[in-house]
C-alpha cells in the first residue's frame, strides 16, 4: 500500500514541480540576459575598444555608447591608388541618441561632444584590404571618454 502512495504522491507533484522549475530556469536565464545586455565600464580617460553589438557603460554615469553598425565603409583599399582617401560611417549610440559618425583615419584622433564629455576616437579595425569591405562582425572602434575641461 505504502508503494502505491508514494507512487501516486509522485505522480501528481511532477507536473507542479516540473512547471517551477522551467519557471525558475526562465527567470534565471532572463536575469543573465539581462545582466549581459548592461555592458563592460569603462573609466573616465580609459583607451578602450567596442566592438558591433557591444556597449559600454562610463563609470561614475549614466552614459551608455553601443556600436549599432556600419552605415558605409568608403575607405581606399590598402595597396590601390584611389582619387580620395574615402571613410567609415559607423552607428553609435550615446544614451538614447543614435548618430551616424564618419570616421576618416587621416583626420583621426577625433573628438565629438556629448553632454559634459568629450568622445575621442582613436582608430578603426580592420584596415580595408579589398575592393569588398570586411564583414561587419570584424569592426572594433578605439574610443576614450573624457570629462570635459
């Protein structure tokens, strides 16, 4: 008899069991998605590099930058002789403002004002080395955040 109770207490806690424990699993999957999504933290004045889809947050703010894309990449490939030297727009986003930033390596570093800092950027990966543009995938902005002075 004892058998046939346990067997039938079995039986119907496995469904409430099983549905909590997908439950739990969600939220804990949520929860890390979410806490992914955050983005690395960067000090002020600190050289640091993002790459497409990533996001930074500057310490001691609010201040969000995520590289959403590359709008066109213009640049001269490496080895050929073009009449202009060409330039990458690439897609930041800074808090909830989204800017198309052209990006020409001749006149680089180059400084954007957002707010009470100064966005210096640095360099762009990879150099262009065919007629066809890197994947968008391979592209990593060298950024620094700054206070302004």
């Amino acid at each position: 008899m004892r058998k046939w109770l346990f067997r039938a207490r079995k039986q119907t806690k496995s469904p409430r069991v099983t549905g909590f424990c997908m439950a739990l699993l969600l939220v804990a999957s949520l929860s890390l998605t979410l806490g992914c999504t955050q983005g690395a933290r960067v000090r002020p004045g600190e050289e640091f590099s993002i790459k497409v889809g990533e996001q930074v947050v500057v310490e001691g703010s609010n201040v969000r930058v995520s590289f959403q894309g590359i709008v066109e990449d213009s640049r001269c490939p490496q080895g050929m002789e073009c009449f202009w030297e060409g330039g990458v727009i690439a897609r930041l986003k800074i808090g909830n403002q989204e800017m198309d930033v052209e990006i020409v390596e001749s006149q680089l570093p180059q400084e954007m004002i957002f707010g009470a800092y100064r966005m210096v950027i640095l360099r762009i990966l990879p150099p262009r080395t065919s007629p066809e543009p890197p994947d968008a995938k391979e592209y990593q902005i060298f950024l620094k955040i700054e206070l302004k002075e």
